[in-house]
C-alpha cells in the first residue's frame, strides 16, 4: 500500500465518474470529513472518515476501470424511505452482497437490509453508474446527517 494524493486518484478515475467523484470530495470535506488515499495492489482506494474519534464512512475503490463506491450505512435505520427507493440494480447489489459473518473486532455485526442481515464491508458498496450515481449522493447525504444528530 503506497500513499497517493487526491489528484493522482482522481487521474485513475474514470472518465464517467471524474466531476462526481470530485463533487463528493469537496461535499465531504466541507462536511468536516477526512480523507485518505492509497494505491493497493488491485486498484486504488479513497478513503473518507467522519466524527470523533473519526469512523470510516465512505470508500471509492478503483478496480479493473469500475468505480465502486461502499458507504458504511451505520444509521441506516434511520433513512429506511430513502433505502426502499433504491433502483432495482442497487437492490439486486445489496442482496448479491456476502452475508454478515462476523469477521472482526471492528465489525458490528453487519448491516440489516430488508430481511436480510449482511457484512458491513460489501452491503452497500455500488458500481458507479449515470443510474446510481444520484442516488449513492442521497445515501452519502442521509448517512452523513444521521451522524451528525
């Protein structure tokens, strides 16, 4: 793993997700968010923390030319409308996600989706695209105003 600037993961974003991805730096660090970049050995990886002490909230991850984005929803409970009007492909994304197992110290038990209780690290991590992009914004947002209560 081999620290990055903003600037160098943004050049390895593609084309598609460029402005998107810029639009949701600025957001998040004008919300009092933290950054982190990182070249890992299958892609690359921005990282976004917010609170005190801060706890992981957001990750882009760069593989293969996806961008994915995985929001740790840990006040999902609270936006339960704006989760169920998720579009069927973000939907078929959290069902396909693993099923929580807990797997660490730092794991919470995964995240309750519907009926279905699945692993933190994979339930709500989309592919990037014109239909999700808007509304992986509204998740960040959601998220990002529950943790500020």
């Amino acid at each position: 793993m081999a620290k990055i600037t903003h600037e160098q993961f943004l050049e390895a974003t593609n084309e598609d997700n460029k402005g998107f991805v810029q639009e949701i730096h600025d957001y998040l660090l004008e919300n009092g968010c933290k950054a982190a970049f990182e070249e890992k050995a299958n892609g690359y990886l921005a990282s976004y923390k917010y609170g005190k002490p801060p706890r992981a909230f957001l990750n882009f991850l760069i593989k293969s030319h996806d961008t994915k984005a995985r929001i740790y929803g840990e006040n999902a409970g609270g936006y339960a409308e704006f989760l169920n009007s998720l579009p069927c492909e973000m939907v078929e994304q959290i069902e396909a996600a693993s099923d929580c197992k807990p797997c660490s110290e730092k794991c919470s038990g995964g995240y309750r989706f519907q009926n279905l209780r699945k692993c933190r690290y994979s339930c709500f991590e989309f592919l990037m695209t014109d239909a999700s992009r808007p509304y992986i914004k509204g998740f960040i947002e959601q998220e990002l105003a529950q943790r500020k209560v």
